[in-house]
C-alpha cells in the first residue's frame, strides 16, 4: 500500500500545477493590457490613413452583416488564412466611429503577437479584445457566423460584465465561471483585464481556458484506494471532479453544474468561507458512522478555486503502520534520522508516534555525543601526535632509568643520530657525567613535583656540547613514562646578540641623523654669511683695475669664500643632507678633497700617499656618490693600520678593458675605465671570509669602528654606475681595492669666476631677504648691471607692495626661510595674483625644498646660496628673455 505521505506530495503536485498556469494566463493578461495601452497612446494617424487600411485589407460587409476583411474570411474558408491572422466582431454602424476605428487600426497588427504568445501557452482557446464600443478582435480567426449574431451586444458579454468598472473597482483580473464555447472546445473558463486610458475604461481582453487545459490529467489521479481529487470554485460549484460531469445542453446554450454539498451527508456541513480563510489543511469528515474520511484541501491563488483531496481513514491508518514499522526497522539497523511528522495521517497512533520520535530523538543525541568524543580522541591523538613529531624542540618519550621509547625529528637533528638509534640508547648517554646525575635527580622529584625545568649540556654524536633547556614532566603513573624537550638554548642566545647589534646600529643611525640635522643648520648659516662676502667680492673686481694690488687680494677673497662654498657642500654630503644631478665630473677632484678632509683627522703617524693621474678623464655620476666611495674606502684602509702603524694608498689613473682583460674582470663590458685603487699595509682579509665583505652589516671590527655598511654601499654605488669593485688581500701583507668606472664621453662644465662679461638688464625687479645685509648687496649687485631693485626684508611687507603695484615688478628674487611668511608661501601667494612674474627662490639650505622637488608652477628657477651675479644674470635673462 503507498504510504500517505504521497498525499502530501499530490497535493503539492496539483497545486503547483494550477498555480503555474494560472500565473501565466495573469502575466499574458497584464502584458497585452500594456501593450494595448501603449499602442492607443503613442500611435497618431488620420481618418484618410484609417481609410486607405480599409482599402488595402479588403473591408466589407459580409452575407451575415458583419463588417470585416472579405479577402481574409475567403481564405479561412478554402484553409488558407495566414498563422498570425485576427478577426474582427464589427457592426457595420461603427464604421464611421471615430473611436472605434482608431482602437481597431492600433490592433491592426497585433496577431503576430499574439501568435508567439500562444505558443507560452498552448492549451488556450482564444485570445481577444473587447472595445466599450460594442466591438471585439479575435486570435486565432474565426469564422464570425459560425459563432454570433451581427447584433450581438458584446457589453452583456460576462467576461465584459465581470471587469467593468462598477463590478471591478479594483481593476484587478477576474475569472468567470465556466461556459459553452460555441466555436467548438467544450466547456470554458475565461479570465479578463481591464484596459484604462488617461483613468478612462476602454475595453478589456480575455483569455478563453478549457477546463481540461488547467492542469493534466493524471496528477487527478488517485494514489490510495477510495482517495477522490476534485476542484470547486469559490461558490462551491464544482470545476473538476472524477465521477461528477458537467452536463452542457450546447442547443439551449445551457450548462448544468451540480454543488459541494449535493455530494453527501457530511459535505453540507463543509463552510467554504472557513476553508479560504485557512488556506490550506486537512479535516475528518463522518457522518454516524456511516462514512469516516479524511479531507485535505488546499486554495488555488490567483483564482481562489479550492482543491479538495478525500479518501478512507483506513487507508491513512495503513499507511500510518507502515511507517511505523518502517521507522522501528530503520531504528533496528542503526539509523535515528527518522522522524514521524504532526499531519493528521497519523492521529490514530500518535501517541506511538510521540514516543517514538523521543525514543530515537535520545538515542541519536547519545550517538552524536558517542561519535563526536571518538572524533574528539582522534583529533587529540593526531593533534598530539602532531605536536610531537613537529615540534621544533628534541622530544623524548622515556621510563624512570631512562630507557627511551620514541623521539621526534628534531631530536635527531640535533643530536646527528638516526631514529632507530637513539631509541636503542638510555637517556644518560646524551649526558656528561655530571649532567646525567643531574638528570637522575630531576627524574626523581617529578615523580613528586611533576615538571622539573633546567640548564644542561647534550652530548652530540660528533662529541660536540649543545646547551639546552631541558624540562621532565610524567605522562603515564601506569606505564611509568616520562617526557623530556630540550629546547636549544644557542639560537635564543645568537637571537640576544644580535639585537643588543641592532640596538647599537639604531643608536649609530640616529646619531647619524642628528650630526646630519646640525649640518644643515650650520650650512644655511653658513652660505648667508658667505653671500654678501662673494658678492661684495665680485663688485670690487668689476672696480678694480686688473693690475692693481687691490684686484689680487679681491681675488684672493672670492676664491676663499668659493672655496668655503664648496666645503659647505662637502659637508651637507658627507651627513647625507644633499645631493646632486648625475653629471661628468673629474674625480681627481673629489679624491683630493676627500683626502684633505681625511688628513686633518688621521694621526700623522698614519702616511697617506697620494698618486693622482692630473688629467684623468671625468666620470658621469653624482659627486655624493662618489664622495661616498672614496671616504669608505680610505676609512676601511684607516681602520686596517691604525693600530699598529703603516701607510696606505691612493692611485687614480686611467685603463682600458679589452677582451683579454675582461677574463679577469667578468664585471665589466670592453671600453675605457676610471681606475681608482685604495690600498693599506694592515693586517689583510682572511680567505674564507672575503667573500662575505660586501654583504650588509658584514663587519670584523670592533665595536665602535663601524656598522658593517660601508662596503655594502659601495659595492651598490659601483654597480649602479656600470662600474666594477674587486679586492685583493693576503693576511699580514694588507688588501687593496679596485674600482672601475666608465670613463665620460663629455667634459665638466666651468664654473664662470668674475672677471668674464655679464649680460646687464634695464628691468625692474623685487628682492625679498630678511637679512638686511644680503638685501641691500643684492640691491647694489643688479643696480651695478642695470636693473631697478625694490629689497624688502620682511615677506608680508612684500606681498602687500606686490599686491598694490603688481604691474611695476618683471620679476621676484626671494628667500626661502623668513619670519611670518616662507618664500615658497610668499611665491605662491604671488602667482595668485600674477601668473606670468617669474619668481626665483633662493636657499642656503632647506629640508622641506631642493632643486629636485620645488614646484615649477609656483617657482620659476631655484639657486643655492651663496650665488654669483654670474648665476644670477643667466637665471634673470632666461626668464626675461
């Protein structure tokens, strides 16, 4: 017998059925009414277009007085309409409607449409459009006397009378009850929209249904004996029904529908209104004893047809004991999954039911538990097993007199023994002597204290000591087992000295950073008292007779002061406060500064030699950069002879790398080179630690002498020159480095000294500068050659001078760092007010701007203090000019 929960899945089955269908006639029915709407809205035509579409199609006034497309009924009548034809329901008297024949012409081509809506839908009957105006399109076409008169009122149509608006205020979709389709399918039922226009009711369309097309057949059918499907409507006036026929008398136009309640006894106490409230739900249904029934029902939405699903308790009763025998045997074999469910099919033994679903509702939650503590145990077993295998720490399982048991990998890799032997080993064979005892003792207090933790020595394979931390704790009373982890203490203390090292390089760096800080302050100092000093300088020469005493002391002067400028840049550089543009430089140069620099802090016991090629070719690269090699260098060679006395050497010259040479030297491309080589008589490199030399924070000196970068450093300085460095050393003879660089294809450029012509001007230009010295030199330097000068010391006083007379100034000089106003606020502030002033900015030096990041939109050229008239005149007449 099946079992009654297919009921369940029938019902669900029919409903769903119903539903599917019926959401699809409403969703046909809102999309013709959108589109009828759509279609009277938007098209505009004339009388004489309506005209001339009566003309193409044919339209006349048939044998039985309709008006329509004679062409098209003759053609349906020999069968040759086209798929996508519609007819048309129309009394001669509209012909001349205004109304009517603009909706009829909108609809004109709407059977295409309505042809590939059919096909979503193919169980319908007919699809059409009912006008206020007595008037009606059909799809599919048929044949208008086989089915009405000429004079038939299509307003007293019951699908027009179920929507119109008195019997529709809603506006919502109605189904009729069911009716005679005279054109040939049987019993109908028809669902209707209306259609609005500007608020105002124009007509309708409607959908005529089949019964039969509703749902299929089968799913009627019954699954238990005696079980009965059927539909009702919402009056009770039954739709479907398996032994209950609808009788239609088609002559009289009459149909004949027998009720709910006319189908027994107990049905007439049935309430349809309690039924729709409830929705959906089940009920018994006796009559003194006569009957005793089981009555599910469920209400169709949409349409708010009920379903009705009866059949014999006993069959249900059945059903029940089947499943119970079923779930006792599922219990049986171990499963607890099954549940018996609260439906009404079960009353009869639900208190067997309420037992059993506690019986293995228990029994499962104790399986669960069950299950859950194995899974537990093997995750813990795995987790430790885990722990042991992998743990970075030598493990070892072992008994009170040390017999070992198992150990992890770590073990032996510490230890350099295999696996298999030391589990063949005692403990106190890892031991000295004196550590074994040690470990006796430990052993037997945790048997009282259970963890003991100290300090010893392991014995390796190879003999050698491993200080660990090794800790003793039980595992098993029963089996008497013991744990120890020796955890290698050598790491720990490498880990120490290595960040007591960091914290020595911060405190370095910092310094480092302070010593470049103070720098910077002394050369803005500095290059201001330098200016007027040059400046002054270079007016005199202009004075001055050439051959005069006065012109050679002048002279003298200047170039102290250029040479005191260049100091200053030595100094920014060496503190890492400046940097310049890559640029051919003569590197001669730079190595005899550097060492002049070096001489004033190297003992004199310490013999520098110096053999410098004159005339070696210049090098592109930024004189920092290279500044920064030769100082690391010469110090490393400081460092190797300081204490115990000795010389080294500087040489620069020129090579050139052919093929041959390039064996040697596997760092370098053929071509001409920069060779600069600095060599000492220390106490050399020891063979096995060469090549780690250039690795960072590599160092052998002692604390204080170094950080273990400089080497490093210029190894990347180097490479990124294209260049190459190598070393030579042997221990007690001394080391000698080697550095290549690619010789530049153009020359330095000449730094112009006075003396040489400079390119006067006539224009007017301001020049801001809090110190009042250098104001009133700058004055006097552009007066001398021409130039109209307004000085300002204080930069507000300025802005406010520049604002009342922007138009008198071609130009503005300023200082960067003033009171109230920097000079790169005040630009900018300029700018605002005139974008075409250029504006030069001036600095004898500044973190927060460099010739690299000034802004080119706010500052038109940036100069370095202390600055030339030569400078300044080819700064001016490049922006004037």
């Amino acid at each position: 017998m099946v079992q009654t929960n297919h009921i369940h899945v029938q019902i669900k089955q029919i409903a769903a059925s119903l539903d599917a269908n019926i959401r699809s006639c409403h969703d046909t029915l809102n999309e013709l009414k959108r589109l009828s709407q759509l279609l009277f809205s938007e098209i505009r035509c004339e009388q004489s277009d309506i005209e001339r579409w009566f003309e193409k199609e044919g339209f006349g006034v048939d044998d039985a007085g309709f008006w329509l497309r004679l062409p098209l009924q003759e053609a349906f009548r020999s069968h040759r309409v086209p798929g996508n034809a519609i007819s048309y329901s129309w009394s001669p008297g509209l012909r001349n409607d205004p109304e009517t024949c603009f909706r009829m012409y909108c609809l004109r081509n709407i059977g295409t449409f309505l042809g590939e809506i059919r096909t979503r839908l193919p169980a319908s009957a007919w699809f059409y459009y009912q006008d206020v105006t007595n008037t009606s399109v059909q799809f599919p076409y048929i044949d208008q006397q086989q089915a009405i008169d000429p004079g038939f009122d299509w307003t007293s149509c019951h699908t027009f009378v179920s929507v119109e608006p008195s019997n529709n205020p809603e506006r919502k979709i109605q189904w009729t009850k069911p009716t005679i389709d005279y054109a040939g399918e049987g019993l109908i039922v028809s669902a209707s929209v209306p259609v609005y226009l500007a608020d105002q009711f124009v007509g309708l369309w409607s959908i005529d249904l089949p019964m039969k097309s509703l749902h299929q057949d089968f799913i009627l059918d019954p699954y238990i004996p005696g079980q009965v499907n059927f539909i009702v409507d919402a009056n009770g006036t039954i739709m479907d029904h398996p032994s209950v026929e609808t009788e239609i008398d088609k002559a009289k136009g009459s149909i004949f529908q027998r009720h709910l309640h006319s189908l027994g006894p107990g049905f007439k106490e049935i309430s349809l209104a309690r039924l729709k409230k409830r929705g959906k739900g089940s009920f018994r249904l006796t009559k003194e004893g006569a009957f005793d029934l089981m009555v599910y029902h469920e209400v169709i939405p949409g349409i708010e047809w009920i379903l009705f699903v009866i059949f014999p308790r006993s069959s249900m009763q059945d059903a029940a004991n089947k499943r119970i025998r079923a779930g006792l045997d599922r219990v049986k074999s171990g499963d607890f999954s099954y549940r018996f469910t609260k439906d009404s099919d079960i009353e009869q033994v639900r208190f067997i039911a309420e037992g059993y679903n506690e019986m293995v509702a228990t029994l499962e939650t104790q399986e669960k538990i069950r299950k859950k503590a194995q899974q537990d145990l093997l995750k813990s077993e795995e987790m430790l097993r885990n722990l042991f295998e992998h743990s970075h720490d030598a493990t070892f399982i072992h008994t009170i007199d040390g017999r070992i048991q198992n150990v992890n990998k770590s073990a032996s890799l510490l230890l350099g023994y295999p696996h298999h032997e030391l589990c063949a080993m005692n403990l106190m064979d890892l031991f000295s002597p004196e550590g074994a005892a040690d470990v006796k003792k430990a052993l037997n207090s945790g048997q009282k204290k259970g963890l003991i933790l100290f300090e010893t020595a392991l014995l390796t394979r190879f003999n050698t000591r491993i200080t660990v931390e090794i800790s003793f704790r039980i595992i098993s009373n029963k089996q008497g087992l013991f744990q120890a982890i020796c955890s290698d203490l050598s790491e720990r203390l490498h880990t120490l000295e290595e960040r007591k090292k960091l914290e020595e390089r911060l405190n370095h760096y910092q310094k480092m950073e302070a010593i470049g800080t103070l720098a910077g302050g002394i050369a803005h100092d500095f290059n201001n008292i330098l200016f007027p000093i040059m400046g002054y300088s270079e007016m005199l020469f202009e004075d001055l007779p050439g051959e005069s005493p006065e012109y050679s002391k002048v002279q003298k002067i200047y170039k102290a002061a250029y040479r005191a400028k260049e100091l200053t840049m030595q100094i920014l550089t060496f503190s890492r406060q400046a940097d310049q543009e890559p640029r051919p430089v003569q590197y001669q140069l730079i190595v005899k500064e550097v060492l002049k620099l070096l001489r004033s802090s190297i003992p004199n016991d310490i013999e520098i030699i110096q053999n410098i090629k004159p005339g070696a070719s210049p090098v592109f690269a930024d004189p920092t950069k290279l500044h920064q090699i030769i100082m690391n260098l010469c110090t490393n060679a400081f460092h190797a002879v300081q204490e115990c006395g000795g010389q080294f050497e500087v040489r620069l010259d020129e090579v050139e790398i052919n093929t041959d040479a390039i064996l040697g030297n596997p760092g370098l491309q053929s071509g001409e080179y920069v060779h600069l080589s600095v060599s000492d008589t220390g106490h050399g490199i020891e063979k096995e630690i060469l090549p780690m030399i250039f690795d960072p924070y590599f160092t052998t000196k002692k604390n204080g002498k170094g950080s273990g970068l400089g080497l490093s450093v210029t190894y990347g300085i180097v490479k990124n020159l294209n260049g190459d460095i190598k070393v030579y050393s042997e221990p007690g003879k001394g080391t000698t480095f080697h550095v290549y660089l690619p010789k530049a294809e153009t020359t330095p450029l000449r730094e112009r000294f006075p003396g040489e012509p400079i390119v006067k001007g006539t224009e007017h230009i301001l020049w801001v500068d809090d110190e009042v010295s250098i104001a009133e030199m700058g004055r006097q330097m552009l007066e001398k050659h021409g130039y109209s000068v307004t000085i300002y010391t204080d930069s507000l006083k300025a802005l406010e001078a520049f604002k009342a007379e922007s138009d008198r100034f071609d130009l503005v000089i300023t200082d960067m760092t003033m009171p109230n106003m920097t000079g790169d606020i005040l630009a900018a502030e300029i700018k605002n007010l005139s974008t075409s002033t250029p504006i030069i900015l001036c600095t004898g030096f500044s973190e927060k701007i460099s010739r690299k990041n000034y802004s080119t939109e706010v500052i038109d050229d940036f100069l370095m203090k202390p600055v030339t008239m030569h400078t300044f005149s080819r700064s001016i007449r490049n922006l004037l000019d």
